[in-house]
C-alpha cells in the first residue's frame, strides 16, 4: 500500500466521522421537535479502501409529542466522532511526514 493510499483512507475516514458528527448534532438540535426521526449514520467499505458513510433517517420515529433523540447516546456519539477524527488526522499526519522524507532522500 502506498502512502498516498493511507492518506487517502485516512481522509476518507476524516470525512465519514464529520458525516457522523453533523448527523448527532443534527439529532442534539431536534431532540425535541415532536415526531423527529433521529438521523443515523451507516458505514461501509470503499471498493477503493477507506470507509463511505451516509446519515439517513433510523426509520423508527415516534409519532406525537417527542422524537427517538436519546441525548446521552448522542453525546457519545459525539465524543466517538471526535476521538475517530483525531486517530485518523494521526495516520495523516504521519503519511506526510512519511512522504516528506521519501522526497527528501529522492532529492538527496
């Protein structure tokens, strides 16, 4: 795998969890709008590596006076968003390193 395919992955994943976490705060800004119908998120795998991610409503709203919102599970939700962008910027990170050295020798 080349580092242009790991920073690939890492920014697809960079992109999935800023999926999820607009998706929670979506769900955080609509807790209490009656018969809301919380947005989930769906990973799967990319042909070309990486993850594709896509919000969508979870399909099982109540009807009347509240919505399916479970604010505690959505803080989770939201601090799971943050630690999986920070440990995909990481791997970013990294593979620029990794390739700033790799043009550095080539220039050498």
């Amino acid at each position: 795998m080349s580092i242009s395919a790991v920073m690939s992955i890492s920014l697809s994943g960079m992109k999935a969890q800023q999926t999820r976490l607009a998706a929670s705060a979506d769900n955080v800004a609509n807790a209490m709008t009656p018969a809301y119908d919380r947005l989930e998120t769906r990973y799967s795998s990319s042909t070309q590596g990486g993850v594709a991610v896509s919000a969508s409503p979870s399909g099982a709203a109540t009807f009347g006076d509240g919505s399916n919102v479970d604010l505690a599970s959505e803080m989770i939700s939201l601090v799971q968003s943050e630690l999986g962008f920070k440990a995909n910027a990481s791997v970013w990170e990294t593979g620029a390193d990794m390739w700033d050295v790799l043009m550095s020798i080539k220039r050498d």
